[in-house]
C-alpha cells in the first residue's frame, strides 16, 4: 500500500477505480493507506460519506468506558485524505453526542448533524478548511446499536458488568464518529480507559501491559495498522481471562468458561496453517478468540486479532468448530478482501464459507466436510422452495432496491459456486486463481464485477471456457446455474434411509445409534423429521435421542423449533430458559416466528417471553424479533 504522502496524488474521479494490489508497503513511521473505488456499483449508499471527496484514513481513539451510566465517551482525531478544494468532510453518526470539532492546533471548527435517517442514522459535516487531522470531543448514546451493556447477573461469573461491540453491517456509527461503509478502510489506534479488575480487549494488537491510572482504572491500547472496513473496528471489556492455544494463536473468555472454551477451540493453530497452505500468508500477526457471553448475536464475528464467538458453539465435542474455521477464514475473505458495498455481501460470506469447508476437511476430514457442505446445499433448496427458482432475491449479487432472501443465498450459494468451479476446473487451477485473488487484492475493497472480471482474465482459459463456466449467470442471475455442482447423495446415506424408515414405519433409530452420528447426521435427521406430529411421537422422540437435554445448541434448536411447531406443550419451558439465556439471532428469532404462527395457542407465549428477555438481547436481534412478535413497546 501507498503511505499517505504517495496517496494524496491519487485522489478519484467518480468515473475511476484504482486499485493498488502491488505497491510496496509504507515505508517506516507511514501508514497503509487503501484505495477506493468509484466505479458506479461500489457506490455505498448506507453511508452519508463522500469518499471521492475528502475520507477518513486513520481513526485514533480516546475513550473511557463509564459502566454506571453505560456510555462510552472521550476523543476521535481522524487523519483525512481530501482533494485540495474540498472544505468540507461527511462522516456518520448514529445517536453521537458531539460537543465540539478541532483542527490539529485546536482551532474550533463548524459542524452540523443533519436530519435522521431511519436505519443510517445522520450525516456529521465538518468544516474542514485546509485541516487535514480533526479531533471529534463526543459521547456515544447508552442506547448505541453496536454496544451491549451487561449487567453482572447477565455474566457467567455474576460478579462484574461486560461490555461488548457488533459493528456490523453499518452499526460502529453509533459509537465512533467516521465513515462507516466497507469500501473505505482505515488503519486505527485506541487508548481505552476501563474501571479494575475489567480486561479490555479490541480487534487491534494490544501494546504492553494496561496502564494503571491510580484512580481504581486501567488504560489499555491497541494498534491496527492495516487498513480495515470500519465495521471491523471491535471491543470488548469484562472480567476475561487468556489462555494461550499456539504460537500466535489463543482464547479470551470469563474465568467461568475457560476451560470449556480452550479445549473446544484446540485446533485453532492447526487451522491456521492449513489455512496458509491453501491461501498464502495469515497477514494479522496473532489469531485470537473471545468467547462472548450468550447474548452476543450471531455464531461469530471475524474482527482482525481477535475473532468474537458465541458460546453456544461449545458442544463439548468439537462438533461445531466449523464456526472457527469460518471466522479464520474471513481473515483472508472479508477482512483482506472486503465487499466495498453490502450488495457483494456474498464475496465476504460466500466465499469464506467455501474456505471454510476446505479447512474443515483438512482437519477433520472429508466425511464431515463432505456433510456440512450438504447440509449448506439443502438450505439453498429450501429457501428456493419459499421464494421461488427465479426471485431476484437469490442472485448472489444484490442490487440496490432488491431484497435479499437470506443467509442460505449470501452465504451457502457463494459456496456452492466455488464447489462448483472447483469441480469444472479442478481443485489445483481454482486454487491458484483464489490466491492470487487475496493476493492481488490484499487490503481492497471488491465488487462482483471485479470478481468477475478477475475470473474471466485469470481462471477461465477462454472466454469459451467463461461462458461454460456459467460465470456471469452465477453471480447476476438468480437461482442455481444448471451446471451446480449437488453433493454426494452418499453423504447422508445412512440418515437418509432413518429418515425414510421414521417417516413410513415410526421407528425412531437406536440411542446407540444416535450417539454414534455425527452433528452434521443428527441436524440432516431433525431437518428432514415430518414437520407435523403428536405430543406421543414427539415424547417418544425425546425419550429415545434424548433431544431435551443434548448439549448441542443445533441440535437442540431444531428440537425446540419441532416441538413448539406442533404446540407440544413440555417443551414451552426449555424454550423459555433457552430464549432468556441465549441472544444469537439465529435460534432465537426462528423460534418467536414458530410461536407466533401457532396462534392462539403461541402468540401469547411469545409476546410474554418477548417482553421478559427483550432487554437482554443485542440491537441485531432486537430488530428482527420486534418485527415478528410485533413489538410495539411497553
């Protein structure tokens, strides 16, 4: 990457695109600086920014976290790139409290936050003059969308609050004033202040020990200094601790979990250096993990250095670490090369959850890699049953005005497309190409038609071979080409013929043989169970496998989704504990859904759990679950 001086010379015209895959790296004491494209489809329009004109290159925070009044608040200063006649810088906010605006000599400059925008938040003009480094005096919200304040009683350890940080998709606006799109990546620095005994930990390499203050506080500090999408910017702070994995690799969790955590996620250094084999170099110095509180909304979080988990993935058997080797992934897929825009979500998520795979199988073998691939292609089916073959909503990329169909098209169709150009071209001529792709495109950002373009230049040996390859009609198409690549109906071959023998005869397998099926085998067997039974076969069902007390939180999900789909009434109090203990949007909204469409019956089941546990969930989940139950608070 060019250092800022080199960079000031490549401001863009809004017709250009400039790419800077093989410039040197910053010479020393210069940061990174990333291009930007500006090609009409990298053009964001979830952000207020005007990165053709002036944008941000460095964040440098000083915050200091006040639990009591759960508030994050202290110092931006911004380095900006901008053309020499642009006066002006637009950032995003979201809820900020902004008190006043300096320049490097701490000259008082004019600004403005516009009018809201539901679900983007406002525009933060500043008047910038000829400044070029501004310092933003502000203070985050308490209701701020990407922090979740815990109580101690909210805590596996019940003694201290915690704090945690989801940025992502467009959420950091909401506690750090710059411009929040993908395609516009900033190295950053952070000194955080937090109350003792609380670690702070930040998906930037912590430097030296944490400072005492004197005062009963600790100031940490932390450095990225490779370019990043804002939403990669992560904190989190709490009563953790760390245990060491490999040589770069380890876990963060509450002293409560740690045991528990470090063995489930045992093989992370392996994984990395499988990784490297397939992809090139890790660029991120460490690898590692914390293991959040079950609030936190999703399975994972890719945030460079320091990737957030879930712990509803420890299942006490490995089982699920699929969701580390996808996190890790993103590390090349996501964090390397980034979306510029969300429409091209699948050239984050698509791609890593093909990585993912491969990685899976170098570790754990082709047998199980060779399933959870399956069961990646049955939801792409499922969810092209609701929506229809051809709704535009399944084209991997999405434009502007069009709504998606889910995880199942971004996620398991990106897959699905490189398992089936890997089977077109062989696995050693796609390999090649996907790592001069994280190569030539090291921290950029992407859109479809470069991808696109990229494979038509660099993996198609024709454009014969380009059209045979059905290149343009899996990305811009929707539904699946007809040259999908299915997977080995042999996968499942075992389950399949229990599923068909349950369906005809009701008899349910052996816990002997339950308990010899992988995850993957049980999850195909609940997925494919007749959707409507009695309370007897249900009970009988949980008497035989045990499905109530699983430790697998899958598995345990498709039970419960079962049960209450059919208004079995044992299952409402599991249900209720699970909900009021786990906020992974995942499980949670499908299961407010499955209640909410039992109506007489569900609808008031719901709506009580929902009030009770609302307050306990993240801005994510909140979000979808409001509009299923129809929240309208209270």
């Amino acid at each position: 990457m060019r250092p800022v001086a080199a960079a000031l010379s490549l401001l863009l015209a809004t017709t250009a695109c400039t790419t800077m895959g093989t410039q040197p790296p910053a010479a020393s004491g210069e940061r990174m600086v990333a291009p930007i494209l500006t090609t009409p489809d990298a053009l964001d329009t979830s952000t207020f920014a005007q990165p053709q004109v002036a944008r941000v290159t460095h964040v440098d925070l000083d915050l200091a976290l006040d639990f009591e009044r759960k508030s994050v608040g202290g110092m931006a200063t911004l380095d900006i790139l901008a053309r020499d006649d642009a006066s002006q810088i637009v950032l995003d906010s979201d809820g900020l409290q902004v008190s006043r605006v300096v320049d490097a000599r701490g000259n008082e400059l004019d600004f403005d936050i516009g009018e809201t925008v539901e679900g983007k938040g406002a525009p933060l003009t500043v008047t910038i003059g000829n400044a070029r480094k501004i310092t933003i005096y502000y203070t985050a919200n308490p209701q701020a969308d990407a922090l979740q304040w815990l109580s101690p009683e909210q805590t596996a350890g019940g003694q201290y609050p915690y704090l945690f940080s989801q940025g992502q998709a467009i959420l950091n606006r909401s506690w750090i004033p710059t411009q929040d799109s993908p395609g516009i990546r900033q190295t950053w620095e952070a000194r955080i202040t937090a109350p003792e005994p609380l670690d702070v930990v930040m998906s930037g390499v912590r430097q030296g020990e944490p400072e005492d203050l004197g005062n009963g506080r600790r100031a940490f500090t932390f450095v990225m200094d490779k370019p990043v999408p804002p939403y990669l910017i992560a904190i989190a702070a709490g009563d953790i601790d760390f245990r060491a994995i490999g040589r770069r690799t380890g876990v963060w969790a509450e002293p409560a979990i740690l045991n528990r955590a470090h063995w489930e996620v045992a093989d992370t250094e392996d994984m990395v250096e499988e990784a490297e084999t397939l992809y090139g170099p890790y660029r991120w110095g460490r690898y590692d993990m914390i293991v959040l509180p079950p609030a936190f909304p999703y399975g994972g979080m890719e945030n460079p250095v320091m990737t957030f988990l879930t712990p509803t993935f420890i299942a006490g058997d490995r089982s699920l670490t699929g969701l580390v080797a996808h996190e890790l992934a993103h590390s090349w897929s996501g964090n390397l090369v980034t979306n510029a825009v969300w429409a091209d979500s699948w050239l984050n998520e698509g791609v890593t959850s093909y990585f993912e795979n491969r990685i899976i199988e170098e570790i754990y073998g082709e047998k199980r890699a060779e399933q959870e691939a399956a069961l990646s292609f049955a939801a792409i089916e499922d969810t092209l049953a609701e929506v229809g073959a051809d709704a535009p909503g399944t084209a991997l990329h999405q434009p502007d005005g069009t709504e998606g169909a889910g995880s199942a098209i971004v996620y398991d169709k990106g897959a699905a497309f490189l398992r089936t150009l890997e089977h077109e071209v062989g696995r050693e001529r796609l390999d090649a190409w996907l790592r001069q792709w994280f190569d030539n495109h090291a921290f950029e950002p992407a859109t479809s038609n470069m991808i696109y373009e990229d494979m038509r230049a660099n993996l198609a040996r024709d454009e014969a071979e380009a059209q045979r390859l059905r290149l343009r009609e899996w990305i811009f198409a929707p539904g699946l080409p007809a040259n999908v690549a299915r997977p080995d109906p042999a996968a499942f071959a075992t389950v399949d013929a229990a599923s068909r023998g349950y369906a005809g005869s009701g008899a349910v397998p052996s816990a002997a043989d339950w308990r010899k099926w992988s995850s993957a085998e049980r999850q195909r067997f609940l997925q494919n169970l007749p959707r409507e039974r009695t309370s007897e076969q249900l009970a009988a069902l949980d008497r035989q496998l045990a499905l109530s007390s699983t430790g697998n939180n899958e598995e345990l999900f498709l039970w419960l989704d079962l049960a209450l789909a059919n208004r079995y009434q044992p299952a409402v109090p599991q249900a209720e504990t699970f909900l009021a203990e786990v906020g992974r949007a995942k499980f949670v909204r499908p299961l407010f859904a499955t209640l909410m469409g039992e109506g007489d019956w569900g609808q008031p089941i719901a709506k009580r759990i929902y009030a009770e546990t609302r307050p306990g969930y993240h801005a994510v989940t909140r979000a979808g679950v409001d509009r299923v139950v129809g929240w309208e608070g209270g």
